[in-house]
C-alpha cells in the first residue's frame, strides 16, 4: 500500500483522479493539498464519500507521501514538484512543467522561465506504450498533453515502420469543453460552445512543440507538423485524424496489419479492422485508445484517427497508469 497525495484536487482531472485512486486497492490516498484548506472534498464532489478535507503543503503532508500527483497549471507545478522530489517521493506532474528537455523551448512555448531546468533532463515522458521501461521506478514522471497522446498514438507507428513521411504532417484535433479546464471565459459558456465548432490557436497551440520534441525522440525524425485543434460542444472526449503522405501505395488491411503488430499485447490501445472509425463515445470514461486506418490511394495520402477521453487517458487515466508501472503493480489496477 503506498500513500499518495494529490494537488489540485478540485479541477476535472483532479476530481477524475481521485475517483480512480479511491477504487485501487494498492493505494491509501493520504492528502488533498490545496491553497484553500478545510474544504470537504465531498461539498467539492458530489458523488465522492470520503471524509478527506483540503489542507496546505507542509514538510509533514510530504513526508506522509510516497508519490504526488500534480494537477497544477503550468508554472505552479514545478516548484512543488522539487519540494517532494528532494525527500525522495516520486512525482507525477499532469502539468506541463516537465515535458519538455529544452529550457529555451519551454519559454518560447509558455513564455516563463522554467524555475529548474536541471530537473527537465530527469523527467521521464510518460507516454507508457513508448516509455514503459523508463517509467519503472522513475521518480520524476511528466503526464503527457491529452492532444498529443492521442496524436503520438496514431503518428509514431507510421514514421517506425516507414510507412509515411515526417514532413508535412496534419493533425486536424477536436477536443470536448473539459479540455479548457474550468476556467471561466466567454468561449466556453454554454450560449457561446452549445452547438457550435470553432478552431483555435492554428499552428500556435502550446502543444505542438511537446508532439514535435516526442516525434523527433520516438520515431527519430524531425516532423514537419501543422497542427489545428477545434473546441466541440460536448464535456468530454477528443478526436485527431492526422493526414500522412504515404511512402508508397498502400492498402488500409496493410497499415491496419502493420498498426496491430505495432500494439500487439497493449492493453489500452485498440486497432480497428479497414473501414471502421472510431467515436468518442467508444472511450468515454476509459483509459482506451481507439485508432481507426484509412487510404486515400489517389492522393496517396494515409489517414488515421485517433480517439481517447481527455481527462482519462488524456489526463488522469494515463498519470495512474504511470503510477501502476513505476510502483510495479499491474498496468491494469483501478483502470
């Protein structure tokens, strides 16, 4: 049994973490840290029923904890982050304070400086169907975006197995309401997302040069990327269909064939038979990915969609199932 304790509990992936960590048998979750203390998380979480209260940061919440996990906006992570990492706890960061290695594209990107750059080259990504090895035992784990775990997902593949070139990649992504957080603005207000699409942040979204770094360390090769997310009027769930010129002609039961072996054993991920497309309500509330294959043999273009839940293996899902891999426990436990 380990003790773990959670920042940032009252967002949607904290309150979706939590609900995960409450049913897994291996964990006692310990403390709830937050800036306001004394807040009763089932007042917060309607449907929680556990008897756990907010409370500060302090030397003895840390050494009450084996592991943390921070579901803090950028910025505000990292220094919490080195306070448990110096007592020796092991740190799983939902932000994205960790994920990328190179402090000068971290302040381009977030346009903050990164208070310790030396921690970036101890971070491991934890995208776990590509980093598993690394993950077991970490101390230090970046969650990966929900954008780009479900971009990777269906990208990584196609450039390993050469299948498609690097450059001129398009990751057309569609992402629910949740995905924003609970921030209160104007775009997001029911009268103004309700039954309507709308694309933001083209080519500038913060998570393109986490996806661009991963592809060059994953598969080797400096992607050329446009990246185009879209704001969908549901709470939760995300799509990305990536657009990939095609080395040679291929037939979608080849790439499929291809994409199965790739995943064989993974128990997350799914490939599905030529022809059929995924939905996102085929993972709501799952840590599952599900990638649907097809050809446009004319253009010569491959086309592949990709869907999670955001705040499951987008978020939280994924940061338990680093947790199960690094403390060894099945990769499966509360998932």
């Amino acid at each position: 049994m380990i003790r773990v304790s959670i920042a940032g509990v009252t967002g949607f992936t904290g309150e979706e973490l939590l609900k995960i960590l409450l049913r897994h048998p291996e964990v006692s979750v310990k403390h709830l840290i937050s800036r306001t203390p004394g807040l009763k998380i089932s007042d917060i979480q309607k449907t929680c029923r556990c008897g756990l209260e907010t409370e500060k940061l302090t030397a003895a919440v840390i050494d009450d904890s084996d592991t943390v996990f921070l579901c803090l906006p950028h910025t505000e992570a990292a220094p919490t982050a080195m306070r448990f990492y110096e007592k020796g706890k092991t740190v799983i960061d939902l932000s994205a304070d960790f994920r990328l290695k190179n402090a000068l594209v971290y302040r381009k990107t977030y346009d903050a400086v990164h208070p310790f750059p030396g921690l970036l080259s101890k971070a491991v990504y934890g995208l776990c169907e590509f980093n598993r090895e690394k993950i077991k035992g970490a101390r230090l784990i970046a969650n990966p975006g929900c954008y780009p775990t479900a971009t990777l997902l269906a990208v990584i593949p196609a450039l390993r197995e050469r299948l498609c070139e690097e450059k001129n990649i398009i990751v057309d992504a569609k992402s629910g309401i949740s995905g924003a957080g609970k921030k209160l603005a104007k775009e997001y207000l029911y009268y103004n997302a309700n039954a309507s699409c709308r694309a933001y942040k083209a080519a500038c979204h913060r998570h393109q040069s986490e996806i661009e770094e991963e592809i060059l360390l994953l598969a080797g090769k400096e992607a050329g990327l446009t990246f185009v997310p879209h704001l969908i009027p549901q709470d939760r769930g995300m799509i990305v269909t990536i657009y990939m010129r095609m080395k040679t002609p291929l037939r979608p039961e080849t790439v499929v064939s291809a994409y199965k072996k790739f995943y064989k054993g993974e128990k997350f991920v799914t490939v599905l038979p030529a022809g059929v497309q995924p939905a996102t309500k085929d993972v709501t509330g799952t840590n599952n990915a599900r990638i649907g294959i097809a050809v446009d043999a004319k253009a010569g273009i491959l086309i592949v969609t990709s869907v999670i839940d955001n705040l499951v293996k987008g978020a939280s899902g994924q940061a338990v199932q680093n947790m199960n891999i690094a403390f060894g426990f099945d990769e499966e436990t509360a998932l």
